[in-house]
C-alpha cells in the first residue's frame, strides 16, 4: 500500500499573513533571523499577535545551515516558555529549525507529555518547500543531517508573495534551481507516484515560465506568486516520492565547502539527468523517458527520448545561463587542489545521504566522483 500525506493546510495568495490572526493561543514563539526583523517582517508578525493578545518570544538568532548548537538554543526557549503556537518566518533554514527543535523535544522528553505545539510556516524565500514536508536538515560539523519523520509536517503553511518580492536575484536563482530540483528528483524518484508526478509536472512548467521574470523583476507580484506556489507544489511532491542523489551530492558539497544548498543543487542537477538517463548509453532507462515527457510538457524538440533528454539538459543549462549561474563548481572560488582532498569525503557522505535510495539509477562511488568531477568542470556526459 502507498500513501499520499496531504498535511499541512494551506493559505495562500496575496494579502494572505493576514489569516495569522484568524488562530489562537495562549503562548506563541516566533522563529526567525536577522534578516526578518531588518527587513521589518517580523515586525509584519508581531503586529498581528499583539492585535490578537497573544503573548509571545521572539527567537531571531537562526542562522543559514541551522547546526545542532541552534536546535538546543530552541529547545531552551521551548522548555522556559512552553509555547502551544510556534511561528516559523523566513527560508528553509528558519524552518527547519523550527521543526528541528519541535521534533528533538519529543524524542529527548517523551516522558514530559507535553501537547506539540501547532507549527504554522511562513516561507520568505521561494525554494525549500520546508513548509510542506516531513523533512529537516541540520549541520553537524561539516555534514548534513537530514531528519525525515512525519512529524516535522507543519501543521499551517502560509504562501504570501507580498513577502518575497525583496529577495535578491542572486537568492531568487538558487532557491528557484532549488525548486526545480525538487520537482525534477521528485519525478524520477523510485517512489514516485500518479500524485507526485502531477505536481513535478506543473512546477517544472512554473519554473521555466516565471523564474526568470523573477530574476531580472523582482516586484512582479504575478511571477512571484506563482514561483512561491510552484516552491511549495515541489516540497509537497518529494515529502512523498522523496528525492534523490542530486540532493545528496549537494548536502555534502554544501557541508564540506559551505556552497549555498540551491547553488549546489544547480550545479549538479544537468549533470545527474544525464546519468539517470544512461545518456552516454541507450538512453533508454525509465528516468530517460520521464525527462523525455517534461521535455514535451514544455513544447521543446522530443521526437525520441533522447532527443527529449537533450532538450531538457539544453534548458537546464540555458536557464542557468540566463541567471548568470556559475556553469561548473570551479567557478565558485573552491581551490581545485582542496576538492580533489576532500572528493572522497564527499562521496563517502553522498551514498550514506537519506536521498540516494529513492535516485532511480543505484549510484557506486565510482560514479558519485565522476558526477562531483564533471560537475567540477560543468561538463555534462555526451
């Protein structure tokens, strides 16, 4: 039997914070970083709970690539405040430590019998899809763990793209990479279902339309609202397909050498379709054809599979292009002499990643360094 987890609630569209004041409690926690309260959309937060008499604490110390350190900082304020509503604003890193903290509590304090809070999150970047999945990643000296349980699922998520108009470029590109290798891993993951392809499908539609009028206009609230659906259509598919080894590859490339999570991801994910397809092969295998069919949802050449294949890779590289990404990992500042060092380290974290399993090619580590090496070089297989 299989199962489809449709949790948590979502309210979207413009205007839609709002609907924060529509809930109830006795003592909230506000998660958030810096950045936030800078910005003045923690004040946006606060605003709605003083309307509402809610008490609350503001934790605005998460920082990006949340480590084991800022989950026991939360598990301190949780156990001093007891909080039965949790706020969680800002990206993936904010929330999953939120969900981090909620989680490590009742496994540490089970004999507590403490009612988990209701976890509501408000994502100010278009990428993670955190708010929608059962998925946490926090550091630990230079890994990534993943944390997979059902009940890191927030209970509310709240999509407003009022509040992701003021990203930056640079940011808007690797988080909508991001969501692009959410769905493309989502789609061709061993666990893949009717369901999940239906989301794949329409957020690999999304990403091509609008990402890049969100990269060079940030304020078209149009573009914005659909790349922060399309974030949150992918979280949805691969919380219950899962992912694969572009996302294990990056969690290790992004530990080692603290390379931005999307920007890894973009800067593997050409390279691992190529091998899924068997592209040097006959490209002939199961992922061969599901790319192929993206390829045609997206009206680009796909008279045969192959032909299909290539279209896709084409787009992946031209998109990256047009949001000047760096092409190869040799570009971002990583010298070559230190990758080649800690290329086996790497590989060695990548199999063991929570990801691999579900890739629907079984990779050695033979073929994990020579995907780190063209990656390296941005060179796909032809």
């Amino acid at each position: 039997m299989n199962e489809f987890l449709l949790k948590p609630g979502i309210r979207f569209g413009q205007g839609a914070l709002a609907s924060l004041g529509e809930l109830t409690a006795t003592q909230a926690l506000l998660v958030t970083d810096q950045a936030m309260v800078r910005f003045g959309l923690a004040a946006r937060v606060t605003r709605i709970l003083n309307q509402r008499g809610i008490p609350f604490t503001l934790w605005d110390d998460v920082i990006p690539d949340p480590d084991i350190a800022t989950v026991v900082r939360g598990m301190k304020l949780m156990d001093a405040y007891y909080p039965d509503l949790v706020i969680a604003l800002g990206g993936g890193s904010v929330i999953d430590a939120a969900k981090a903290v909620i989680f490590s509590l009742a496994q540490t304090q089970p004999e507590a019998g403490r009612q988990r809070p209701c976890l509501v999150a408000i994502p100010t970047t278009s990428g993670t899809g955190s708010e929608v999945t059962a998925f946490s990643v926090v550091k630990a000296h230079a890994e990534k763990l993943v944390l997979v349980d059902p009940s890191l699922l927030p209970d509310i998520a709240i999509l407003d793209p009022e509040l992701v108009c003021s990203v930056p470029p640079a940011i808007t590109a690797d988080t909508g990479m991001d969501v692009l290798c959410h769905a493309l891993e989502a789609f061709v993951s061993r666990h893949a279902s009717d369901f999940s392809d239906a989301l794949a499908e329409k957020v690999v539609q999304q990403v091509f339309r609008y990402l890049p009028t969100c990269w060079r206009s940030g304020d078209n609230l149009l573009a914005r609202e659909k790349m922060h659906n399309a974030s949150c259509m992918a979280g949805m598919a691969f919380t219950n397909a899962s992912l694969g080894i572009t996302h294990s590859l990056a969690h290790a490339l992004g530990g080692v050498f603290r390379v931005p999570h999307g920007r890894a991801n973009a800067l593997l994910m050409a390279e691992v379709v190529a091998w899924n397809a068997d592209y040097q092969g006959n490209c002939d295998t199961p992922a061969a054809h599901k790319y192929a069919r993206l390829a045609h949802l997206l009206d680009l050449p796909a008279a045969t599979v192959r032909q299909g294949v290539n279209s896709l890779l084409a787009a992946i590289r031209a998109l990256k292009a047009e949001m000047t990404l760096p092409e190869g990992i040799r570009e971002t500042g990583i010298d070559a002499a230190d990758f080649e060092h800690r290329l086996a380290e790497m590989v060695s974290q990548a199999l063991d990643d929570s990801c691999t399993p579900a890739n629907p090619r079984t990779p050695d580590a033979q073929a994990l360094s020579g995907l780190y090496r063209r990656a390296w070089a941005g060179t796909i297989i032809s």
